[in-house]
C-alpha cells in the first residue's frame, strides 16, 4: 500500500463528498462537522452499530448502483 500525502488525502476526500453529496450539500457536511463538537471515531463505531457484514455490504451495492 502507498502512503499518500496529507493534501491528496484532502483532495480525495473533499472529490468523494463533491461525488456523493454535490456542491451544496458537501459544503453544508463540512460546515456540520465544524460547527458541532464531533468525534469521527465514536461516530463511526456507531454508524453501523446495529448492522451485520451483509447489510452494510448490501447498502453499499444499493447506494453503488444509485449513483
């Protein structure tokens, strides 16, 4: 696996939230995320709390064939 740098990170990651959010809406996550105290561990772990392997693999094929 190749290390990547911080700012290709950034670039990535803000093209992944343009992709899957359009302009308005990844502005208004990254204002979210400012505004609010937040914890992007604690998040996540709970993100799919309730789910087994299946359902989250299936969301993902659902959400993969919408876009």
């Amino acid at each position: 696996m190749t290390t990547i740098t911080d700012t290709e990170v950034k670039q990535k990651g803000l093209g992944a939230l343009l992709d899957a959010l359009g302009e308005v809406d990844a502005e208004r996550f990254i204002t979210l995320l400012n505004r609010d105290p937040f914890d992007y561990t604690t998040w996540q772990k709970n993100l799919f709390e309730n789910m087994s392997v299946d359902q989250i693999s299936k969301k993902a094929m659902e959400l993969k064939k919408g876009s």
